[in-house]
C-alpha cells in the first residue's frame, strides 16, 4: 500500500493520520532536542528487516535515545497503527516523521520581509552531512531571524536545502567530499567568514574526514567561531 500526504494528512490504507497531532508532534521535537536525524532514527527500528515497526521495537528504540521522558510511547504508538495489530508499516512511520509543510517556509518569507541585513561583509558558513541535514533546517527555522540577517556561505547540497526556506546564499562552494569543505577554509584565511555552523553525522564514515578535521584546524588558527551540532 501506498503512502501519500496531502494537506498534511497522511493516507494509508483506507486511514488517515494528521501530521499535526500533538503525539506526532512531541516526537519530531523529542528527535529535534536530541539532535536526531530521522533517517538514523528510522534505520535502527526495524530490526527484523520485515517492513514493520512493533511496539517492543519502538519502545525500546526510544528508551535507548532517551526520549520517554518527552513522549508516551503508548500514546504515539497508537497514532500510527492504524490496523490496531501491533505493528506499524516503517513506510508509515517515516511519513509521520516529516513537518508539516507550513512551519518552515512561510515563517522564513515573514521574516525576510522585516528585517534587514547585518551591517558587515563578513559571512556565516552552515554544513551539514546528509542525515543531519533535518536537524541542521529545524535549527535555520528557529533562529530564521538571525540567518535572514546574515550572508551565508555553504556547500552545494546544503544550499540546496536552504533554497526551500527562501534564504539567499551568498556563495555557493561545492559538496564536502568534492572539496568544499577546503573551501570554506580558504574563505576563512582570507578573514571573509565570522562563524561556522557545522552539522557532522558521528555515526557514519566520511570519504574526506581529512578536509572535516582540517577545517575544524583552521577555525581554531585564525580565531573563527566554530560550532559542532550546535
């Protein structure tokens, strides 16, 4: 059975879910407040590689990272099995995991319209690995007055994301593993970049860990503000 989503209500199988119910919606900010990118999440709860969630999978999924103090599993659990069997399709489950479409975009164009730029050239630097790129827009979205205001320098894919919260990018470098990270350093000898914002995946190996751990190295030479999963 398919999975579809529109007006942020998901359908599945003759069911209906809304993507704003408070369950839902304490378990996207539990994931967000840990720094937990969904995909990492997802990946760890079918353990029986079925397609299907159990309770004792989610239940001990969340006890692991923490979250039973911000959720009830019982209750969100019941949100998305739909069939009342026992098991919830991880197709479902990753759906219930997505925003509602108007809380980023509409409150960055709000933003954009009242505030002006900070008086200074100098840029802010946002990098994030792919299954951190989630928690890297949840983190632009509630400091939108701040990343409005400012020039923005990132790596391909990440400006790319940026690009649905209507945020400019002033300069565009390429993809981490492609060099950019090692551009992003050059920037930073030149004096032209305040801070930098760099969302990394500990969990997953990286093809250009030098250029990640050298850039971290530059920071610190020339005094720039770094931040690691702020």
């Amino acid at each position: 059975m398919d999975v579809t989503i529109s007006d942020n209500m998901i359908e599945f199988g003759g069911h209906t879910i809304d993507l704003n119910h408070i369950e839902l919606r304490k378990l996207r900010a539990a994931l967000r407040n840990k720094w937990i990118a969904n995909e990492r999440f997802v990946s760890y709860l079918d353990m029986t590689g079925d397609g299907y969630i159990d309770y004792e999978e989610f239940y001990d999924l969340t006890n692991q990272f923490g979250l039973q103090k911000a959720i009830s599993c019982d209750d969100v659990f019941q949100v998305m099995d739909v069939f009342n069997d026992g098991d919830i399709p991880l197709a479902l489950f990753e759906k219930c995991l997505e925003p509602p479409v108007e809380t980023v975009v509409p409150q960055a164009k709000h933003v954009r319209e009242k505030e002006e730029p900070y008086p200074t050239d100098l840029m802010v630097g946002l990098v994030a690995h792919n299954n951190m790129k989630p928690a890297m827009m949840q983190f632009v979205s509630d400091n939108i007055k701040f990343f409005c205001r400012v020039k923005l320098i990132t790596t391909g894919s990440t400006g790319r994301s940026l690009s649905s919260m209507n945020l400019d990018v002033e300069q565009l470098v390429a993809s981490g593993p492609l060099g950019g990270d090692q551009e992003i350093g050059g920037y930073i000898t030149q004096g032209k970049i305040a801070a930098i914002f760099f969302f990394t995946d500990p969990l997953s190996a990286h093809p250009h860990s030098p250029d990640i751990e050298a850039l971290n190295r530059i920071c610190c030479v020339h005094d720039c503000m770094f931040a690691n999963n702020p």
